[in-house]
DNA sequence: GTGGGTGCAAATAATTTGCACGGTA
DNA sequence: TACCGTGCAAATTATTTGCACCCAC
C-alpha cells in the first residue's frame, strides 16, 4: 500500500507524495516527465508545485520506488520500480516506448563487463526503432 | 585529410571547424563535452567561442564526422566517428568510459526488435561498471 | 562583394535551491 | 511543538539563438 512504501523510505506521508505515487500506480508501464505529472496532477485540482514533483521523484528514485530514464531527447522519464528490470524500445516515428526483458541480453552485458575486467553495476539501453513494413 | 571532410560535409573551412575536427583526430577513442573543447581551444591561443563549438559539433554530427553519446550524468559527449560501430562502459568510480564491441550483442538486438514487430534502425547502450576485485 | 560563419550576450529549457509558511508525527 | 516538507520564485547548468561584424569563396 502506497503509505507504506512512503514510510518505508524514512519520509512523512504528505499529500504531494500520496498523488504521485498514485498517479504513477494508476498508469503501470507507462513513463513520465515531471512535467507531464505537474501538468496532470495540476489538473485534478491539486496545488503541487514543479519542484516538489522533482524533490519527490529522487526521493522516491533512491529509496528504490520509482526508476528513473534518460532518453536520447534529453528530459529524463519516471515509472513505477514493479521490481521486474526491463530495457526499452522507443518507436522514432510515434514516440511509443515499449518495454522488454531478454535473458540472453542480460547474461551478455555481465559476461562482457567480465571480459573487460569489469564487474557489472547497471546498464541502460534503449533500442530505437520504426515499424517494420 | 581535414578540410575535405568539412567541404564534403557542404560547410566552408573556418579556423573553428578546423580546430575541433583536428583537436578531436588527436585524440582518438577519446571523448569530450562541448566546454572541454572550449577550454582546450582556449588554451591554444583560440579566440573560439563556446556557441561556436556547440554549432560546429551539430553540423559535425549531421555531416556523420562526429558521433555524440549522452551519458547518465546529463551533458553530451563527442568523438571523432571513425566508422566502426562500438558501445561503451562506464567506470562508476573513475569515470572512464572504455569502448567496447560485440558482434553477438548487435546481432541480439536486431533479433529482438524484430521479434516485438520493428526494424532496428539504431540503439543507445552504457554498461555502468566497477572494478572487478 | 555577399552570404555564410563567428563571438558575445541574452534567451531557453530542464532541473535545483533558498526561503518563509504549513502540515505531519 | 519541532522539524520536515511545500509552493513559489530565483538560481543553476547545458545548450540555443539574435545580432552586428568578419572572412572564405
């Protein structure tokens, strides 16, 4: 339950952090910026300020709640940590962005980090791609 | 040589675009932000100025001389595009970026739009990476 | 000569921070 | 009540743009 996992974090349940945690709940699999939240949020007549979305999002991105993108375009884009790591497509005709999780790529990246004399932290990867005809 | 890669892009020679094309072939496999090269410039006795360097790098860009990569950490990097494709690893400690290539992974990814109905048409990869001990 | 190119400073855009007030524990 | 958290506006940071002058062709 959302009170919960804010708690959990060592932060105070406050209304800011209850709407965006249940905004970001509503719409699973979906990403944001923290404009399109202030802009969304804003419209279910809530007094929210920008910055606090932004104050709220890494918080809740170092407590592990929320995981954070960048995508080649520059502004950064939030989504709910479902636990279940998964890499994404991002269709450059429509903007679409589409999740996806390859076993063989994951077991591939660890063992060319070890090839370098490296050990794996994270990775981010985002294949663009266009409708194949 | 320098300046035929500049008119084959269809710009005219310029002092500016011969000093970051040529500060950028000097250092190869290397990569730098646009207020690196201002600085090294500077230092050189240059009179460049930094919108110049950011304009002149997006015309590199566009004309497939420079390639530009976006880390984590927010500002853009570029390195001279030598034509072989390669990815990078990113030392979380040090900061070092190693490039890196994998037949097998490029295969992967190709396959894996493929399977989710689209054509692969490019991709972002960083492996964020500590040292093995 | 003329139009593209440049340096500088001002304009944007995304995000962060300072501050006085307000709400949670 | 004490202190964290908030909204707002101002500050930062990376990058882009307007403009008068300059230089490659």
């Amino acid at each position: 339950m959302k009170a919960q996992d804010i708690k959990k974090a060592g932060l105070k349940v406050t209304l800011p952090r209850l709407q965006v945690l249940e905004y970001l709940e509503k719409h699973p699999g979906m990403h944001f910026t923290a404009d399109e939240l202030f802009t969304q949020l804003r419209q279910s007549s809530s007094e929210i300020g920008l910055a606090t979305i932004y104050r709220v999002l890494n918080q809740f991105e170092t407590a592990g709640l929320v995981v954070k993108h960048q995508f080649d375009n520059g502004h950064s884009v939030y989504e709910l940590d479902t636990g279940e790591h998964h890499d994404h497509m991002v269709d450059v005709d429509s903007g679409e962005v589409t999740e996806f999780y390859s076993k063989q790529l994951e077991d591939l990246q660890v063992k060319l980090a070890k090839d370098y004399g490296y050990e794996l932290i994270d990775h981010n990867m985002v294949l663009y791609v266009k409708k194949a005809k």
